[in-house]
C-alpha cells in the first residue's frame, strides 16, 4: 500500500479527506496508481475524489485524464468520460494514441451517436492507418450506419 492510499483511507476512516496542499506531494502518476489501486479495492467513492483533486493539481496530465476517463467509463458516465477523453486528445495532440481514439470511439457509440463516432474513426485512421483496432471499428460503424440508411429514410416517406 503506497503513502498515499495510506492517507487516503486513514483519512476517509475519520470523516475527512486530503486537501490540496498535502496531495500536491504527489506525483500525477502516484495519483493515477493510488485511483488504480481505489478502484480495484471497490473505493470508487475515493477514486472519483482523487481523480478530481488529481484533474485540479495537474489538469494537463496525461496520467490522470487517462485513469479519469476510464474510471468514468466503468461507471457509464458517458458524458464525462467523453469530456475527459476529448480532453486527453487535446492535450496529445498529433501524437494522440490509438487506445485513446478507440475509447472514444465506443464512448460515442455508448451514447448512441454512431456518426459522431465515425468521424473520430476517420480521423484516428488518418493517424494510425495501420491499426488493425480502428480499422475493425470503421467497417463496423461503416455497417452500422448504412443499415441505419433506409431506416432513418423510410421515417421520412411516413
């Protein structure tokens, strides 16, 4: 158990929570294992406490919009998940992974936004024409949405 995860769970016993100041003493990637660590443990409650403190401390960290995004994602928060991935690209930029595309590809699609996740599928594939993941993502989304076709006109003829 790491200093932090100490702390943390001491401090939860009796009512409180680590302030700023004494996170501030840990790295980002401290902060991402001890989420890590949360949420293997069931301590959600504790992991989304620190993934904000964490985003506050270090909002250009790729380490915690990382574990934030996925911690959103376990527990089907589409729309921040979406934000904090958004976010992560942003702060990637070119060199944005194709992991990272891939989560937000099938965080669109969680969210029933299919033409949305097809152009970030365009894009990732201007990136990363050779990974085999997004290609699998847009033929599937390329199926999806041309099966959709005649449904969304035959709403039109009626």
């Amino acid at each position: 158990m790491n200093p932090l995860y100490q702390s943390l769970l001491s401090q939860a016993v009796s009512g409180q929570m680590l302030n700023v100041r004494d996170l501030s003493q840990f790295s980002a990637a401290e902060i991402r294992q001890t989420m890590a660590d949360l949420v293997v443990a069931d301590r959600t409650d504790l992991a989304n406490a620190l993934a904000a403190a964490g985003q506050s401390l270090y909002p250009e960290s790729e380490d915690i919009l990382a574990i934030s995004a996925l911690l959103a994602e376990v527990q089907q928060d589409w729309s921040s998940a979406q934000e904090l991935l958004l976010k992560l690209i942003e702060v990637q930029g070119d060199a944005a992974t194709p992991v990272t595309l891939r989560h937000l590809i099938r965080v669109l699609r969680c969210q029933c936004e299919p033409a949305q996740a097809m152009q970030v599928a365009q894009k990732a594939l201007a990136l990363h024409p050779q990974d085999a993941s997004l290609q699998e993502e847009f033929a599937s989304l390329q199926d999806l949405l041309s099966e959709q076709l005649p449904l969304d006109a035959s709403r039109q003829i009626h």
